[in-house]
C-alpha cells in the first residue's frame, strides 16, 4: 500500500526495485584479519569491509561458523568469528569468488 499527499503522484510497479540483483561476490573486497583488543587476549578473526546485501552477509557468517565449527556475530557490516581461522576462512572466501585480502601480520 501506497500513500501520497502529492496529487501528481503515480505508482508504478515495474520501476521499483526490490533488492540489488546485479550484485556478485566479485564485487566485495575482503580483507582477513585477527584482533584481539578488548577481548582478554582472546584472537578473533574479523572479515570486514563488505559491501553487498544484509542478507548476503548474514548467511556467508552463518556459513563460515559452521565451516569452522565455532561461535562468532556478524556486527556493522563485519563477521567475527572466535578463534584464529584466517586459513581456512581466505580459503573458503576465495572458493566462493570473494576477492580476499590479508591485513596485519
């Protein structure tokens, strides 16, 4: 349901979009890394900077905490995922056409 005040206003269905569909994993730089401030010393390993839907990004978090078998969150547009699994997680990323960078040492 639409309302407008606009009398000039028209709807029209086929001009909407409903969610970015030309999007691909190519199109997301990732960069890996592993932080441990303000954890108690405990390494995490963060996948930041991805620019795709919500939705996307929930489900590759879901999908590499099980990979990894570990807890973890995804939060403003970053996966933490507890634990140091830079390896396996560049790897999966990669096998998923994610274009991956390392950051840090």
């Amino acid at each position: 349901m639409v309302f407008s005040t606009n009398s000039s206003f028209s709807w029209d269905e086929d001009s909407q979009v409903e969610g970015d569909s030309t999007w691909t994993p190519s199109d997301c730089k990732l960069y890996v890394s592993l932080d441990r401030k303000q954890r108690a010393g405990k390494p995490v390993t963060l996948i930041e900077d991805f620019n795709g839907p919500a939705s996307e990004l929930l489900v590759l978090g879901k999908a590499l905490k099980v990979m990894c078998g570990v807890g973890g969150t995804v939060k403003e547009g970053c996966i933490i995922i507890q634990g140091d699994h830079r390896d396996k997680v560049v790897l999966r990323l990669e096998k998923e056409g994610y274009f991956v960078k390392r950051k840090g040492g």
